[in-house]
C-alpha cells in the first residue's frame, strides 16, 4: 500500500475526530482537514482496495473459486489503476491552472557563453510556446555580445502556460564547447529562470505610496518611436524592493501596466512563500545566485543529453529538445513533482 495515500486516509479522519470532539473552534486544525477533504475519497477507496485484494489471497487455491479470483482480481486491480490517476490528477491540479506566467530568464556564471545559453533558453522557450499553442509576449529583453542574453521578461499564456513552465524555476546548467572557444575545450556555464503566475486583480493590493516608478529610453528594438522617448517603466516596490520593468509597449502606459502585472506577481510569489500553510502551489524554489553548482538541470552537449536532477530523468536528444519539443521531460516534471 502506498504510505502517501494511507496516510492521507488516517490524518484526515483524526483530524474529523478532532474536530467532533473539540468544544472550541480551532483554524489550524480546520485548515488542514479541509485540505485534505477532497483527496479523502479517492484515497480511502485505495486503500479500500488494497484491502479487498489482500481478501481474495484466501480464494486463490480454491479449485472452484480461481476463474472468480481471477475475475475479481482484475476488476480491482482496474479500478485502483483508475482511482489513483484520479487521485494524482488532483494532486496536480493547482490554483494557478489555466493563468498566464511571467518567467525570467537570466545569463548566471559564465561570461559571454553564460548569455549565449540564456539566449538559447529564451529561444526553446519561445519554440515551445509555438509548438503547443501558447503565446508568449516579451517585456523587455536585453542583449549580450555575439547574439546572447543578460535577461529576458516574458509572460506565457493559454490553458496549459502553468503545466509547461511551472518547473523551469531553478538554475539550468550547460556543458559545451562555446562559440567563444578557440581551443574546442567543453566549458560550464548557467543561467538562471524564475517562474511567476500572474496573480488575480483580488489577489494583491498595492498602495500607490508605496511604489518609485522610474521612466527611461528604451534600448532594444522598436524602432524610433521606442528609441527617442522616455517610455520604458521600472517600478519598484519599496517595502518589499521587489522590482519590474517593462520597454517592449509602444507608450508609457502599457509598458507601465505591464510592469505593474509582474510587480504583483513577484510580491504574490513572496508572500506565499513567507505563508506557512499556505495552499498555493507555486514553484518555491527559484534561483538562488545562479551559481553552477545551483543546478535543477544539465543540458550536456557532446552527449546529446538533458538531465533534470530533480527527478533523475534524461532525455537523449537535445538537439530536438532544445527547438522546444519539451512536452516529455514536462509531463514527467508533473507526474513526479505536482503535489509535493
């Protein structure tokens, strides 16, 4: 039997009797029997099940019983197979489904190479984007030397933007030989990804007091109008000293609002963060100082291979991965990651 869902059996019905037999109302202890309430079924069920197959053992040396045994046995064994894919869907259902994410790509150690790899990161990402039927619109980006990127600011729409991105938060980590490398040695370098789903216009409130808000030129592309007018927006929230900014709009406004939606965002990300029960599913543990040794990834080029630490999985193309064919190593991310 499998400890996680008997566990979820057990805490749930102590907790229900907690409560019965309390004569004071206790939050802590509400908060988490409602947690649990709508994994209770499917996870008594399985155990339910476990029992019931253990049950049969008795009619399996039965002459005149094993074609029932048989029949029996599959039946159940059928129904836990489709009450725990029931279950794990549920444990990977998360608040922030179906909401856009703002994501974060950043060059970390590695000089010129470490911006050549973010810029390679932001061009997956864009791909993967396309390839499964998400938008994705930037913020603001800025270029290194030799086609790199110090950072890119993007948000990342459609039905399934959470499911693809909600574990890309961390440090990815290359091993290659750089274009910047005369003498064909292998060079470690990173960069670093954060992952914020846009909260709700309820979710977060923000005292117009509390805000510096800078406007400056743009410097990427756009044209004139975006290089000869102050219409670029940093916006930094002083209590917190969370920062956003935003060059990409064409006025001042939208860049503004834009700016605005990551701030909420980022301020959101914290205070789930500092919430100790809180039951917001998001992706807590995000860059770090985007050192090598940081590293939620590997992406290994003279063997073809990407590695997720995380869950100890590789995948052996990465050429393909890398054009943003990246739906296996996700939907192993969530089988193995959601609801924990």
């Amino acid at each position: 039997m499998e400890q996680k869902y008997l566990k979820i059996v057990r805490d749930f019905e102590e907790l229900g009797k907690s409560l019965a037999e309390s004569t004071a109302f206790d939050p802590e202890i509400h908060g988490r029997y409602k947690k649990l309430k709508p994994f209770y079924p499917s996870a008594a069920r399985l155990v339910q099940i476990e029992k019931e197959l253990a049950g049969l053992d008795a009619m399996k040396d039965d002459e005149e019983m094993s074609l029932l045994y048989e029949e029996e046995k599959n039946a159940l064994k059928a129904e836990y197979k489709k009450v725990r894919a029931e279950l794990s869907a549920l444990f990977s259902k998360s608040p922030f489904e179906g909401k856009p994410v703002i994501v974060e790509v950043r060059a970390g150690t590695g000089g010129l190479e470490a911006g050549l790899f973010a810029g390679d990161l932001f061009k997956m990402y864009q791909k993967a984007a396309e390839i499964y039927g998400l938008k994705l619109k930037i913020f603001s980006i800025h270029s290194t030397p030799m086609g790199g990127v110090k950072e890119a600011v993007f948000e990342v729409s459609g039905e399934n933007a959470y499911s693809y991105f909600r574990f890309e938060a961390g440090v990815h980590r290359v091993q290659r030989i750089p274009a910047t490398e005369a003498g064909g040695r292998i060079h470690t370098s990173a960069a670093s990804v954060a992952v914020y789903p846009e909260p709700e216009e309820v979710d977060i409130k923000i005292e117009p007091a509390d805000l510096r808000i800078d406007t400056y030129r743009s410097s990427g592309k756009g044209g004139q109008h975006v290089n000869k007018t102050d219409s670029a927006v940093r916006i930094t929230h002083i209590p917190t000293g969370a920062v956003a900014s935003c060059q990409n709009e064409r006025s001042q406004f939208q860049n503004k609002a834009k700016a605005m939606t990551m701030l909420k965002a980022k301020i959101y990300e914290r205070q789930a963060e500092d919430a100790a029960e809180s039951t917001a599913d998001i992706v807590r543990n995000q860059v770090g100082s985007a050192d090598r040794s940081e590293k939620i990834r590997t992406y290994n080029f003279p063997q073809n291979r990407v590695t997720d630490h995380r869950i100890k999985f590789t995948i052996y193309n990465l050429a393909e991965f890398m054009e943003g064919r990246i739906s296996a190593m996700t939907e192993k991310l969530n089988e193995e990651l959601a609801g924990k």
